[in-house]
C-alpha cells in the first residue's frame, strides 16, 4: 500500500506538470469511443475494491504506471486493458494521457481507442466522479480547449468533494488558464486540507497572485 501512495502522488505530480505538448484529438462520441460493456465488469474504480488486485496485478504494475514497460502487451495494451475493466480508474487514465504525450500519438500504441476517448469514456461511466472531471479538464486544457475545462471544473465543484489532491490540481489548471482568483481560492483549500507540495503556491508567488488565506485583495 505503501508503494501505492507513492506512485499516486507521483503520478500526480507529473501528471500534472506536463508542458502539454499538444497533438491532433480525436473525435469522441458514445459511438466511436465504444461500448463500455466488457467480459470484466466495467467496475467503479472508487467502490469495486475487491475486484482491483486482478487487474492491477496482471496490467498495471509500477512498470507500466512509469511507462517503462509492459506486463503482458505493449504498454498501451496494459493500460487499456485496466481502463475496460475500471474505466474511471485515476492512476491508468493519467498514465494512458502521458503514454499519448510521450508517444505524440492521438492513440498509443497498443491501446484500443484515442487518449481523449478514456477520459470520455470514464465520464460518461461515472459522471459523479470529481477526479476523472479533473483528469479530463488538465487534458482538455493542456491542448488549449480552455472553455471545455472550466465546464468539467465546474461540473467537479458541484459534486462538493473535498480532496486535497483535487483542489491542488485544480488549482494548476485554473493557473495555467489564468484564472487567477479561482487558482488562488482551490489553492487555499488544498493547503487547508493538508497538501504537501508548494508547487501551485509557488507558481501564484511568481505570478504575484498569491495572497495568504486571511488577506483582502487590497491589502495584497
């Protein structure tokens, strides 16, 4: 469990700090981004605990989250493999986003459908879940579709999840769109909740956006 956590925080952090090296999308539709249907749930990433170590253990090993190699397939096939089975499963969407960045491919090799479609897909699986909004909107806003992110944030705020890995993030993104104020307010409340990493309060420093918790803008 241990090495879990820590391959979520850094796949966060890296997930997150992409320079965004944009690539040709993909259309996506219910139609081209396929059933969701599968010989192997599809289960919810957040509740089907007892249905994971299967997939995980067979798919997703620390190798193929680093992009370094694959289990039983290229990569791709890994990672879509786990994405058929958990299709709002965080850590394999972030991975299969990178895998497309690294490969500036529209669709990995070995995966069965366009990067966007796995983030289509886990959308339209759980529209519930706060994190694959997020993961979706970083995505969306990496490849300068600004208006289509701020809608899944949106969407995200609504649900009313408190996370502190939510809130950091979204704060990056809010950031690198500049929308200043909401990057500072989900900032304050990433930091409230505990976040370790100073990157986003940082980034508001050098932008001389950041303001402490308590401080009014005119005292800024």
């Amino acid at each position: 469990m241990q090495l879990r956590e820590k391959i979520i925080k850094s796949l966060f952090a890296f997930a997150m700090g992409l320079a965004g090296s944009q690539y040709l999308l993909a259309e996506v539709s219910d139609f081209s981004c396929g059933s969701l249907n599968n010989p192997y749930g599809p289960y919810d990433y957040r509740s089907d605990k007892d249905k994971l170590d299967i997939v995980e253990g067979a798919h997703l090993t620390p190798e193929v989250l680093n992009l370094t190699r694959g289990k039983t397939s290229a990569i791709g096939g890994d990672i879509d493999y786990t994405l058929r089975a958990f299709p709002n499963h965080h850590l394999a969407l972030m991975a299969m986003v990178r895998l497309g960045e690294k490969q500036r491919l529209i669709k990995p090799v070995g995966a069965r459908y366009s990067v966007e479609c796995y983030l289509y897909r886990a959308n339209r699986f759980r529209s519930d879940d706060a994190m694959v909004k997020m993961i979706y909107a970083n995505f969306l806003a990496k490849n300068k579709r600004g208006a289509e992110a701020i809608k899944l944030l949106d969407e995200a705020v609504e649900l009313g999840v408190e996370n502190s890995n939510l809130y950091y993030n979204m704060g990056l993104i809010y950031l690198d769109l500049k929308e200043y104020e909401k990057a500072l307010n989900y900032a304050h409340q990433a930091y409230r909740l505990g976040f370790p990493l100073p990157g986003l309060r940082d980034r508001l420093r050098k932008a001389q956006k950041w303001r402490d918790p308590m401080t009014s803008p005119s005292q800024e």
